[in-house]
C-alpha cells in the first residue's frame, strides 16, 4: 500500500505545543507567578443560558422513547437552517435554508470543501494567516500561492498582489490572526478579481461577531456579485462560545457552478458520503443562541472580550507600538518592540512580565517580527498584563 | 476553477429516497393501514439513562465559568480514550489510549483516512456492501475492485477471490447488510493475505456489539498480525443509540507504517488540520455508556433487537425461505421467495402486508434477488410484521 506521499510536505507545526512547553518550564521556574495567557484563541466565558436549557432539554428528549431522535439529516435539522436564515437576514443577507449546510465545525468544512476541487488549481492564500489553510492544500498536493500583508496594506492584501491566475482564494475577515477586516469596497475588488477570473472565493467568517463598525461587512454575501464565486464558512464557536460544543455551518448560494457543475449539491454528495451530521443536543443549542434571547446572550459575551480588546489596543496605542486589529476583532496584531523577533518577544514577555503570548510567525512568513495577543480572558487579567508590559516597555 | 471529475463518475443513490417516496405513496393509498418499518438501521430506542444523566450534568458543565470546557483535544479527550481502552480490555485486547482517536462517526472516519493513501491503490471492497464505501473511493478517482458474496459464500468473501494486486481491503463484520460474520480462521486468512501483500485492512466493527456467539471475533485485533496491518473504526451508534448523538473511535496500532511511514501520526496530523474533536458533552455520554453500569444498560436495548432478530429469522426458517445473519447481527438477508426480484419483492411486501423492507440491490450488483429486514423497531411490530408475511406467502 502505498501512502499519500504530500504529507511529507507538511511541515510540523510546533507553534502551540513549543508554547506550552515554554509556559510550563516558566511556571516551573517560577512557582509564584501568577502568569497570564492571553495567547489563546479559544472562548472563555461559559455557554449562554438559553443554549445551557435548550441542550439540557434535548438530551432528556433523547432520553425518552416518545422524542428519541436517531440518525438526522446530514444538512442538519431545518430549525438550525431556518435559525442561521434569520440570522442572515437580520444583517440583510437574503438566504434560502437550503443553501445552509450544518457541521462540526469551520475547521472541518474548509478542509473537506476542497475535495470537490481539481488539484490542479492555483490556490491563493494571505500570508498572515490560520495555518489549517495551508496544511490542507499541501496534503493535497496543491501549490499555493501567497498574498502578502504588510503595515503598508494594513495586514489586508489586495487582488493585485496575486501573481498567478487565481483559481481558490482564501479571505479571512477579520483576519485571524491580525484582526484586520476588509472594507466594503475591498471585498468588492476580490468578488469582481474572482469574477474575472472564474475563480472561487472561500470566505472564513469566524469572527464575524465581532465587528461592531456596522460600514464593514460581516458577510462576503453583502457583496454584490459573491453568490456567483464564492462560499462562505461560518461557526458558533467564538459567537456563542461553542469551541468545546462544536457547531458550524457553510454557505453555498444556489448560483453557484463551475464547469457546469452545482457547488451546493457536490458538497451535499460529499457530506451524505462522509459524514452524517452533528449531534441533535447540540442544535438544538445552536437553535438557541440565534433567537434573540440568545444573541442578546451571546452579545453580553462578546461585550466583555471587546473591552479587553479596546484594552489591550490602547495600551499598544499609550506605547507607541504599531498595531491593527481589537476594534472588530478579538485579536491584536504588534509590531514587535526594540526590534525584536516573534519569539525574542514571547521570551521577553514570559520571562519579564509573565505573560503567553502568540509569536507572529507562527502564521506565516510575513509574521515574522510581529506579536498576537487575545482578548479571550477575563477583564481583570487583561488589566493587570497591560500594566505589567507598561513596565517592562 | 476546475472541479474535481471524479464526482462525475458517482451514481446517484435513489435507494433511501425511493424507499421513502414509495411508503409515501403507499401511506396516502392506505390511511387505514398500519405501515411497520422493517427498513431501516437506524435504532429506536431511547438513550441508556446513564447517557442521559452523564450529558445533563456535562450541559451544566459548560453553563458554568469553573467547569467550562473550550477546545478539546482533536483525538478526544483522555477519559474516553481509556474508557474505550477498557471496553476491549474486557474483551482481551490491549491497546494504548492513544491508539485510540475519537470522531464523530464511523462514516467519517472511514471516509475520511483514505486521505492518507495515494490514490494509485488497488482497493477491495465486498459486494454487497454498506455504499459508502464504494462512494468515498470513486470521489477520489480510485478503481474499486469488488470481492462477491453469494449463497456458496454465506456472503463472507475470501481472499482466494481477489483477482488483483491488493492494497486497501474493506472489511465490514458483522456485515451490513447481510448480517453474516467471519470465525477467526476466515478473518485470520484476511490478516495473513494483507500482511503478504503488504496491503492495509479497513475493519469496520459498527455491529460488533451484536455478536452473542463468543467464538467470534468482534475486533480484528483478536487476530495475530492485524497490529500490522489494521485500521479498526468503530462506532457507539449502535452499541449505544448514539446515532443522533455522534461519536466513533478509530484504533490504529503503534505498529502500523507503511513505506516508512506511522499511520497514527499521519492520521492525527489530518484531524488536527482537518478536525477539532467532538463536543465535550457528547464525549462525556460516550464515557458514560462505557462504564460497567452503562453497558449493561446498552445491553438490555441490544437484548431487545436481537429477540427480535431471531423472530425474523425464525419466520424465514419457518418458510423455507433461505437466509442469513440474525443471530449476531440485527440484519437478516435473505433470499426473495418466488424468484422476485428485490424491488418486486419490495413492492410485494408493502402493497400485501404494509411492510417496508430494503431491496438488496440497493447494497450493490450481488445483492440483487436479496432483501434486508431490519431488527431495529419494538417487539410487536416485528411479531405483527412476520404474522402478516407468514399470510402472504
């Protein structure tokens, strides 16, 4: 048997765990510290009430042989589906519940999308970014193709920077890691760029929750022109807290076709094929969160890690330290002090002000001598790391 | 963009959905009659209570800040690892915990680790098969080679009947859908003919659970050399009515490399790119049914279908009618009275006797003149079910 040889192309990425180990000997070393880690970007709040009493209900309901529920549909229920069509509409993006496909999880979704792609495609990727991307292509055996950020673009790589014919274009908004989002009009240029050139675009909106300026968009679909190239992949794991509950979903306008071919009903083949949906408990939680009860919820959640982000991005301004992101964003993205590297950074951090943070590099070249910091953690600690890097800067 | 062809080469699968059109039509013909479901495999009835109250608290779990749970592990967490570990220590094979990696499903799974293999491989696959097999192959543009059962068989294949070079072999034991079971001396040539071959097995135990006779093997790694050869995906769908909750496990041993390289490693580096584990609660109800007390609960529920399994069996006995499984499988196949063919029979049985059945053929070429009656449904359904056909033939 022969083994796909591409996965000898990855790269071991040793970003979270050599963290771990850095925090672990730091802590060791240093017993009484109270070390604070803002270079997580998982949730840290508990889940909203009305997801906590929708699941609890559900599990009895499986409990019961009157409301047991067996195998569902692989799409997911249609009270998921018809629950994400409100939320679109709410922001004024017409869906129907069909073009909405329920899974585990962004992660997933934008892994597995690509096996309805050729491998012959040039991919585009932004440099920053969520390193999943690249990984999934090179097990693949695709060639990508990078797209720069840079201070002089904001972290926010533009359609001319691509110097291939573009065939899949990844955009993250806002950007994990930098927390830049692409303005209207920016969007635009990558709808019409991919229009242009029968590309797809894959638009990851994890972290769309967190935008607050309402003149930027929260979907690539408030872009006219985006049902014809592109889908977008959504979750609930930073807007209702559902990292450790796992729900996602992923957009495919019915428009959507290449070569001929139906984007939305090969991703239904593949799912029916490999997967077969995710846990009832867990949509009816998903159900939950996006009545308004439950996004009033949800947004007291997102209240508090936007102040820290304000917090943080503050501190970086008081400093003068260059910095995007934390306005819409949970992330902020610095330019590393004194000159730095990522890593000279993290140390610099740790070791003097006990504080774990995300080497920039870790996502990409071009991260290179650049620091995220999160503001998933509680208001209190979030305060008292920005006083103690106030003192070692 | 150019899409992936292989797509193109896939044949619609109008099996479930004909099934369903058809009882549909029957239903609005007969309001008065009392349709039973013998078609499915999907089980009926409610979680074990150990489930239930394991996954009430986990809920609660989440709604609390000191409890939250965010991202888990991709492989699962460790309490259910070792629950797992347990589970075949009882019944005499060893593993690590972390040989043992969490989904959320077998379907996934068993989809999903084909992406490890070079698509240059000869794959073998018996006929008839659970379908998704085949699909997940022919998605990815690999020639599918079938091995046949058949009467002279007992629809268990043997590797005397592979005409090719082997490289992947699919092995589903108990089968689905004909129930039928390899000894340990058939399962023992499947091990020996991929250790010679340097080929790997895919052994899907999805209804080991339903194995009464304890001379059969329920796990491949009851045979000497599978640790060499074998992939075990596995699932608590069945064992523990978890197909609406979701959640499998895959084995792969320490041992397992080809060319050089570790399957496990490869795998976990495809979740970890590709996958974010399963939902913590899900994970604590898999727990839960694993423990001492929540198997014998699950076993009470298996008790019920396999009585009434051999009701069905017994029914065909009675009739003459040739057939197998039934004794360690919830499936019972058999063989079309009257030289029907498996949708002439299906017709049959739902216009004379309100009965939905599945037509064998649906499970692929050599399943055509077969038919697959389910044991997943209550005790007087099943007696109803075989009162009426004992009247119609």
């Amino acid at each position: 048997m022969k083994i796909n040889k591409h996965f000898l192309d990855l790269q071991d990425s040793y970003l979270f765990s050599t963290i771990a180990k850095k925090a672990l000997a730091h802590i060791a070393d240093n017993p009484d510290a109270n070390v604070l880690r803002l270079g997580i970007g998982d949730v840290t709040r508990p889940l909203p009430k009305v997801a906590v009493d929708a699941m609890t209900a559900a599990v009895a309901d499986m409990g019961s042989a009157s409301t047991f529920r067996g195998y569902g549909p692989e799409q997911g229920y249609p009270f998921v589906r018809e629950a994400v069509q409100k939320y679109y509409a709410a922001k004024g993006v017409e869906l129907t519940a069909d073009e909405i496909y329920v899974g585990d999880g962004a992660k997933s979704d934008i892994g597995n999308i690509l096996e309805l792609f050729d491998r012959d495609n040039n991919i585009i990727i932004p440099d920053p970014v969520y390193p999943a991307y690249v990984d999934a292509n090179i097990m693949a055996g695709r060639t990508v193709h990078y797209v720069n950020g840079d201070e002089g673009n904001g972290f926010l790589p533009m359609p001319d920077s691509v110097g291939v014919k573009p065939d899949i274009i990844y955009i993250c908004s806002p950007n994990n890691p930098t927390g830049s989002v692409y303005t209207r009009e920016q969007l635009k240029a990558w709808v019409d760029f991919a229009l242009e050139n029968n590309a797809i675009i894959l638009f990851d909106s994890a972290y769309e929750c967190f935008i607050s300026d309402k003149s930027l968009p929260s979907s690539i679909f408030e872009i006219e022109g985006a049902r014809k190239c592109a889908v977008e992949i959504a979750t609930l794991s930073k807007m209702a807290g559902f990292t450790g509950v796992r729900c996602g979903y992923t957009i495919i306008p019915h428009e959507l076709e290449f070569e001929g071919q139906n984007i939305g009903k090969m991703w239904m083949r593949r799912q029916a094929t490999k997967f077969n949906g995710i846990s009832y408990i867990v949509q009816k939680g998903a159900e939950a969160v996006l009545t308004p009860e439950g996004l009033a919820q949800c947004r007291e959640n997102i209240a508090v890690y936007m102040e820290n982000a304000k917090t943080i991005a503050t501190t970086m301004a008081d400093l003068g330290i260059w910095h995007v992101g934390g306005d819409n964003a949970p992330y902020i993205w610095l330019k590393c002090p004194q000159g730095l590297s990522s890593w000279d950074f993290f140390d610099k951090l740790l070791s003097e002000a006990h504080i774990v943070g995300t080497p920039g590099a870790g996502f990409g070249v071009k991260g290179e001598g650049y620091f995220r910091l999160s503001a998933f953690n509680s208001k209190e600690n979030v305060l008292e790391a920005m006083k103690r890097i106030k003192e070692i800067l």
